[in-house]
C-alpha cells in the first residue's frame, strides 16, 4: 500500500477527529477494514474523498447511501472470497452435525481409552437442507453441498436456476421444511433480524442453524432461548452481534460451534482480498473504471 | 436380537474359552463388533458355525480365508455407512485446513475478544486432492468434493469411470501431485502400512493427511515423524494403530484433528447397520442367500 500512495494511518484511538483537519482535507479515498461503523460522521469528516474501498464482500457497516448521495464511490471484495467462506459454511455444519470438535476433546482427554466410544452423533444423509439467500455465496454453498445426499431448498427473492433446488419465497416456509438452515444472505438493514424468532421456531427442536452472514441477521435473544430450552438442536455460528464480545450465554452451551468470524481468514484469500482492494484504489487514482464497485 | 435369535453373550473377559464347550458346540452364528480380532482360534473354537456376520463395513480383523476354508460364510454392512464416512472424511478434511478446532477454542477462550483476529489459516481452493482407493467409499467422498473449487486425482488398482478425475496406479505419484491425500482404501494385509514414509514425503511439507480407513494403512512412526519435524503440514486422523489407544505423541501435536474412530457413528446409520446384520443372520437362519456377503 505505501509504494503504491501516500498512506495516512486512521487514528489508534478510532477517533477520526484525531487526525488533524490538514491530513483529513487532503485524503481522496478511504481503505477500509474491520466490522466498525463507517457512517455519515466520518464520511463528511473527509471532505475531498471520492472513494471508500472496503476490505470484505459485506459493506452493510459503511453508510452507502451517504457516499453516494455525494458522489463518493464504495467498492468491496467479492468473488475472490467465495470459495473460502462456502468451504467453511460445509466445514461448519458437518463439524456441528458430527460433533468434530467434541470428538477431538474426547480422543485428547483419553476419555475414548478410558471410558469408551463417542457418544453417537447425527447423520446428515437424507436431511434437507435450507439455504437462506441465494447469492454469490449461498449459490458456492449449494454447489458443495449437491455431491452430499441431501434435498436443497434455498430462500431468495426471485427464483433462480438451479439443478433441482427448491425455491421458498418466504424464510418460514424455508424453515419448516428445512433440518438445517444455513443463513448467506447479505447484511444491512433490510435482513436484520430476518432470522427471527417465527424462523428458528419454524425450524424446529431437531433443527440445526449455521450462519456465516452477519450477526446482525439473527434474533440473538430468541436463538439462545431456543438452545437454552432444546427448541433447537445446535447452531454453528461464525458471527454474532457485538463482535468479538460474543454474548456469555453462547460460550455456555453444549449445542453450539462458535467460531471467531474467520470465514475469509485464509492466507491465500487474504492476499487476493488485499490485491482487489488497491487495484480499485490505483483505478480510482488513473481515473479508470472501478473493478468491483458495489452500486 | 434377542426376540430374533438364542444369543449368548461373548464373554466379557474376552475370552472365548470361558464360555462353557457345551454352549459353543450349540452356536451357528457369530454376530461380530468391534476392531478386535477374529482369528482361527476362535472360529475354530464354535465347531458348528456357518455364518460370521460383522457390524461394519471393514473385516480386516476376521480371519475371512480361514473362515472359508472351513466353509464358514462372512457378512459385513456396506452401502448403510458409506455416506456418513464420506461426510466425515469431508467435514475433518475442512477442520484441519481451516483450524475450525482451535478457531472453537479461540472463542471460547476469550481470545478473540482479548487479543485479537485468529491466526490466517490455509485456503481448500484450487488445491490438488488425492484419494488412495476409490471404492465406495472413496467415491462417495470424490462425488461431495467434486462441488469444491479443486482437482480431484484418485489411487486405485484399475481406472474407474469417474467425471474428469485423474487416476494413478501408484501412490507416490498420486501423493507427488496431491496438495491434499485422503486415504479409503480398505484394511488387511494387502493395505498395510501402504501410507509409508516414502509416500507420506511425496505429499511434502505443505501437505495434508487424512485417513479414514483403517490404522493399520498408515506408517505411523513415518507419519510422527513428519509431523514432528514439520516434513507435514497436518493430519486429521479417524483411525489408529492400537485404538483406542493413539499413540501419545499425536496428542502432543498441534498440527493434527484426532477423532475416536467414528466416521459411521451416528444414530441413524448405527441402526441401519444393525438391521442388516440382524437381516445377514435371519437369511442365513432361514436358508437364504445372504444379503451382503464379503466374498
């Protein structure tokens, strides 16, 4: 990054008031990385950008339509992070269905030596499984998961080609046919909490949910009650509200796969996710088209 | 099985000796579980048996020529277990690539919320996987990694119709190309320690293992080594030599997924594979040509 522009470093403090106006005045993009709120306060704290170029395929924590509305472009990373994230949504579910990582702690406790076999999983042969937004992600999703014996239902606005996946318009309908849920939609106002608490009801107490979308997705407070309670058979979850402060109540439970939101964390995808961030920025600057601009 | 059939119970001392002469003179059926072996001496000592029938789909632990030789038949549980071993293989292959175990504890732990973003960990895509033996097994495996951004090479003794994966007729050479083995061949005298040191070296440094046959097919003093000098990127491990008992150097590596030997180890497929044991043992009661013999 520093070869390729003059680099002003976003404070330590998360302050941008702590960078001097001068500095301020005279940054024309802004690279952007983490899960923090890029609103309206920070976008018109830098008067002369043209350009904000998020690091990540979600964007629903940047303020997009105050960018736009004052001429400021937004672009992310999508494509080069697809495989790494659907890989890990499959790695998810079969780990919570087959109970991976307790067995892992069964075989380095000795408790297999000593007290025997592994307590008896569940098969995820003959299960239905949902898949609750059909994009870019939920189609790589879909692709794996046709080469396992299961019957794909999907949730989407509109109906889309598919080799014999079932479409739901309607996330509850989804649900009760669904064993397993696998939220991929994207983040943002429009799907808060659109994993409520009629949906994971609707699922049902041998139900399994995995999301690897954005916490702000699911009805956290109705999830863990309905784990708490055995309304729901478990839930592998990569992200959760208030991040990386995951609620205590999760940590407790027996039923659930947590994991430190590292769906794209892979050194390959890293360097891929990092090169399409500058390439937008170094077309920003030669004034040429943007590669991934996100409207 | 005990409406079924007279059973008596092995002993629990393991011995079959201490089962009275009287009672073994009367037995027809051996109804076999479990890794332990099934030798001559046993079978020599039920005089009047005609049917061994094995929960599980390997019988490398029965002595199957010594059984025929005296005219005895041999079941096993095929097909039944087949889509459960293949997902695990699948779902451990995903945990050790993208360290979904330590991520779990990386959470649990307070980690993330205390010191950061998890380690980056390694991308399944445009990797190379090899299977060693593409029996039932290993193509079911083959047909759910086929959804998978990566390119499929298999081992096995004749090339198999199979859409677009390349065959070797050697495992050097398939461990040479492979970024990724996963072995499923079966277990007995012919596979023994065919993962040998020479084989798990072609695989090279940044390589992965993961082996859900049978312990026996692994050069495990071969495999520790490597792992313990880093000759071996990691290794996720089903199966054992000496099991339960895993060696307790795997225990202290970082770089291995250890699981209790349970690919078929779920409620539903259990209870399949002892319907069609039951199933073996009523047909052959009966007079009927048995449903799954080995041979």
């Amino acid at each position: 990054m520093h070869e390729l522009f003059t680099v002003h470093q976003f404070p330590a403090s998360g302050n941008h008031a702590d960078l001097p106006a001068e500095v301020r005045d005279q940054v024309r993009a802004l690279a952007f990385k983490g899960h923090s709120q890029l609103g309206a306060d920070i976008i018109d704290a830098f008067p002369n950008i043209g350009l904000i170029a998020n690091y990540g395929v979600g964007y629903d924590t940047i303020d997009v339509a105050h960018a736009t509305s004052k001429g400021i472009a937004v672009t992310n990373t999508p494509d080069v992070l697809t495989n790494d994230v659907a890989d890990l949504a499959v790695g998810m579910l079969i780990s919570l269905s087959r109970g991976i990582v307790g067995a892992s702690e069964w075989v380095l406790s000795g408790k297999w030596a000593n007290t025997g076999a592994y307590p008896l999983q569940r098969t995820l042969s003959e299960t239905t499984i949902g898949i609750a937004g059909l994009g870019r992600i939920g189609q790589a999703i879909g692709k794996r998961l046709h080469g396992f014996d299961a019957d794909l239902h999907y949730f989407a606005r509109s109906e889309k080609e598919t080799p014999g996946w079932t479409w739901h318009n309607d996330l509850v309908s989804l649900a009760k046919q669904s064993d397993i849920l696998i939220v991929a939609v994207s983040g943002g106002p429009e799907t808060k909490q659109i994993i409520s608490a009629e949906v994971i009801s609707a699922l049902g107490a041998d139900g399994l949910l995995v999301n690897i979308s954005r916490g702000s997705t699911m009805d956290e407070e109705a999830l863990i009650k309905a784990l708490q309670s055995n309304q729901l058979r478990g839930a592998a979850l990569d992200v959760f509200n208030n991040e990386p402060n995951v609620d205590a109540r999760f940590l407790a439970l027996d039923s659930v796969l947590l994991q430190p939101h590292q769906s794209s964390g892979t050194v390959e995808t890293r360097k891929k996710m990092g090169a399409l961030q500058r390439d937008n920025l170094s077309a920003f600057f030669a004034d040429k088209p943007l590669l991934t601009p996100v409207s």
